[in-house]
C-alpha cells in the first residue's frame, strides 16, 4: 500500500512538473506580425514627405483600421465638419489585405483601389506604415 501511494504521489508530480513546464513554454513565443497585425488600430497622425506632421485632432482621431486575421479590414475615417464643427463618419468600408516580402509589406485593397505599404514598425501598441510620399503612425 505504501509503494502505490508512492507511484502514485510520483505520476501525478511528474505530471504536474511537465504541464507546467509546456506552459511555460508556449507564453514565451513571439507574436507573428499577422497575430501583431490582427487589431483595431487608430490613426495617430499623418506625414507626407516634405510636410509637417499632421496630428490628427480628437475627432480625427477615432479614423482607424481594424484588420482582421483572415486577410480582411474594415476602416472608417472621421473629419470635422467645417460648417456645423461636428465630427462626422466619411464612411465605413470593407477590404483585404495580403502579407508580403517576409511580412514586410502589406498590399491593401480597398474597392478598385489598392497599395502598397512597408511595416516600418509594429509591435502590440505601435503600427507604423510608410508608402511613396507618406508616413502613417497608428496607435
């Protein structure tokens, strides 16, 4: 009886020592730029080259990007309404997205539209894309 309550107490040691070790393990990994990608981000401001930054006001800065990890986005842009200063929706919008160059390039398209954008930067709070002429910082 006492050499069972010992294997015993030993399984389930064993047990609990390797969950936890696989556990430890998988919250370790890095985020992949998709997963990064996979998230509603706001538009912070705007630089065209050879311009000022254009810091977005409280009203433009509710404009955002929700990208989705199935290769989706919907996007809605907010503008100041200059005769009644009311902040206005110029529309919600549906498009797709691919990962290109190693996760380095993000070709966007947006009805007949469409572009390419460099991820300069990404981490979990900061998206920064630059395409010819501009840079856009997201938060």
């Amino acid at each position: 009886m006492k050499t069972l309550k010992l294997i015993t107490l030993s399984l389930l040691f064993s047990i609990t020592f390797f969950s936890c070790e696989s556990d430890d393990d998988s919250s370790s990994s890095e985020p992949t730029t998709q997963e990064l990608l996979a998230h509603k981000w706001f538009i912070k401001s705007v630089k065209p080259v050879g311009n000022p930054v254009h810091v977005n006001n409280d009203c433009e800065a509710t404009s955002y990007y929700d990208f989705k990890s199935d290769g989706t986005f919907i996007t809605d842009t907010f503008y100041i309404n200059s005769v009644t200063n009311e902040c206005l929706s110029g529309g919600y919008y549906e498009g797709t997205y691919t990962l290109l160059d190693n996760n380095e390039t993000i070709h966007v398209t947006l009805g007949s539209v469409s572009g390419n954008y460099t991820i300069t930067a990404i981490s979990t709070s900061e998206l920064i894309l630059t395409a010819p002429g501009e840079f856009v910082f997201f938060r």
